[in-house]
C-alpha cells in the first residue's frame, strides 16, 4: 500500500463516516445524530445493518456512550449495529466485551489501484457493463434482492433511486442479452482518499462465470480514473477468495455486534 496501515485503516474509519451518513441523508426519514460520543446513523430500515453506531472524535466515556447508543435507537423502534475497529475503538471495545456483547469480527480488505489497473482482469465478453441511472436503478434493486434472498422493497428502501442523488455514489450494473445478472456499487470519500466497493452481488443463476469479478473490476477502473489511489471493501466469506484472486490483501478488522431494540447495549 501507499500509504501505511495505520493512516489507511484511520482513513477507512473516516470514509465510513463519509458513506453511511450520506446513504442515511438520501433516505426518507433517515437520520445523523450524536449520542455520548457515539455517531448514530440510521436509515429507518427493519435490517439491523443499515442503522448504526461508530465512534467520534467527542466521545470521552465509552460505557456512557454505549448507554446514549441504545437509548437513542430504542426510542426509534430500531434493532442497530455497533462497528468498531481494532486499534482506535479499544475502549468500547472493552466495554461492549464487559457487558457480554456478541462481537463478530469482520475482515475489511484493501487494494492499491495503481498497479492494479495494468493488470486488472479483463471483463467477460459476454457482459455488458453500464452505470445505472433512473430508468434501470431497479434492475440493481432486483439482483440484489435475489442474490441476498431479500424483499425487493427492503431494498429498494436503501438502495434504490435514492442513490442517484449522492454524487459520489455510482451503481454499476452488468447485463447479460438485456437481462441484468450482476451489480455493485462505487462510494468515494474526496477527504479521506479512499473508494470502498460495497453491495456486490450476482443472481445466483449467473453464478461461478466472472460477473461479479467483472463489475468489481468496473467500480475499480472508475475509482483510478477519479484519481484514487486506493480501494476498500468487507468481503463476505464467500466473496473473500474472489477479492484475493483480484490482488486484495487484509488491511485490518471491524467488530460489530447487533443490539435488538428490545435490550439494552
């Protein structure tokens, strides 16, 4: 990497910011707010993960804020998720820990772009690749939907039209024969230097034939045209040996717990 571990895992942190409050401000109804230090993110969503905690720069008493936390998405109705990472989240860390919070650690992987563009895998001939605007932005909906066995509308709730109004968000979408069989999603943070790639997904159908590899190496390219010079994603397991294969390498962790709305944090 270009820059050291460190100073990009603190980046990462910062684009983290960056993303989840810009996808909270497009959505109706959602919401920023700051309670005991923590910085509360919420979407309105029923999923757990599109309503969430991360620390900031005030926060001065982790157990009070962990305590504000819960208070703040209770009082909305909303089950939440509590994501720290390692090395500058210690302090909650060991407070959640303390009070028996199921802590799952998540890898996040990273990727220099530079290199990576004289050797990125050629995208299959098959598939046409094409960012979605406001006539196709369900077809990104609908895969994503099917290739994580969720409801449609859920979906669209979050990532749907809304993100044609963030700037710095861009869907892509791949088509096979006019039929779109693969997705994902390009969100830059200017200020912290960083593209993350999230919401990758492929009809199970299509599976096993290069199309996620092929939009991921499409929001890449994007990323180094915009001048970035590193990219970021939180594999899932089974997406992990794919970002492996296209030259990603661990940069560091999250924990993150789901609290119910129901209990305390």
């Amino acid at each position: 990497m270009e820059r050291d571990r460190r100073r990009l895992a603190l980046d990462f942190h910062r684009h983290l910011h960056d993303v989840w409050g810009r996808l909270a401000g497009s959505v109706p109804g959602g919401w920023v707010e700051r309670a005991g230090g923590l910085r509360c993110i919420a979407t309105g969503s029923s999923r757990p993960t599109f309503n969430l905690a991360l620390t900031s720069r005030d926060l001065r008493e982790p157990s009070a804020a962990l305590d504000a936390a819960g208070d703040r998405f209770r009082s909305a109705g909303l089950d939440w998720l509590l994501k720290l990472q390692p090395g500058l989240d210690d302090e909650v860390l060991d407070h959640a820990r303390r009070r028996g919070m199921h802590l799952e650690e998540e890898p996040v992987y990273a990727i220099a772009l530079r290199p990576w563009t004289v050797t990125a895998p050629r995208p299959s001939t098959a598939l046409s690749i094409d960012v979605a605007g406001a006539e196709t932005i369900d077809h990104a909906v609908r895969g994503v939907a099917e290739a994580f066995d969720a409801d449609p509308g859920d979906i669209g709730r979050e990532l749907g039209p809304n993100l044609l109004t963030i700037p710095t968000f861009t869907v892509f979408i791949g088509h096979l024969a006019q039929e779109p069989v693969a997705t994902a999603m390009l969100a830059t943070t200017r200020h912290a230097g960083v593209a993350g790639i999230y919401s990758v997904a492929t009809r199970p159908a299509h599976r096993g034939r290069g199309f996620a590899t092929a939009v991921t190496a499409a929001a890449l390219a994007a990323a180094a045209a915009q001048g970035y010079d590193t990219a970021v994603l939180e594999p899932s397991p089974a997406g992990a040996p794919m970002y492996r294969r296209m030259g990603f390498a661990p940069l560091t962790s999250t924990f993150e717990a789901i609290v119910t709305s129901s209990e305390g944090p």
